[in-house]
C-alpha cells in the first residue's frame, strides 16, 4: 500500500524566508472572496514570506494585517515561488464574519 501512496507523493520543505504562495480551499475561499463562482477563484493567494517552521509538516506566514485566519498551514497548501519576475496575484481581502 506504501508503494500507491508514494507514487504521487512529493516532498516539499521551505526554509525561513522563502516566498511561497497559499492554496485555499473552496469552502474557506466563499470567507475569504465572496465571489458567486468557486471555480473563477483565485486558487493561490500570495505571495507570503515563511516566518518560521512548525512541527515536521506546517509552517507560520506572514499574512497582511486584518486577515483573520490562522497563520500556520500544512505544507500542501504551500507552493514555492520560484523566479524573482513580479506576477499580479490575488491578495487576501478582510474577513467579515469567520465561518468554520
């Protein structure tokens, strides 16, 4: 069963102060862009700075002040910027209310 699993599996570590971009889930997407289509979302956020590594698996970002949803998240959620070529992103928009 090892062997299906890690066939798809890739290993991802970031270091302290690498630029990574934040992948949000369509049900936390609706709380954070209140857009009517899930599928014209945005599905990186970014790009964010790594403050520091938490655990074997998560890390904390800097994130823009008046977000408010928690700083660490599993490294599949992360994916490294690679290049210094500045692309227009989508920035985290204020929370109204908080739905979990």
């Amino acid at each position: 069963m090892k062997l299906y699993a890690d066939k798809r599996r890739s290993e991802r570590e970031f270091e302290v102060r690498d630029e990574v971009f934040l992948k949000l889930q369509p049900y936390k997407q609706t709380t954070v862009d209140l857009k009517n289509q899930l599928k014209l979302s945005a599905k990186y956020f970014g790009s964010y700075k790594v403050l520091k590594k938490v655990g074997k698996v998560a890390y904390k970002q800097t994130l823009p002040p008046g977000t408010k949803i928690h700083r660490v998240f599993h490294v599949s959620l992360l994916k490294k910027k690679i290049g210094s070529k500045y692309f227009p992103s989508v920035d985290l928009p204020d929370f109204e209310d908080e739905v979990f």
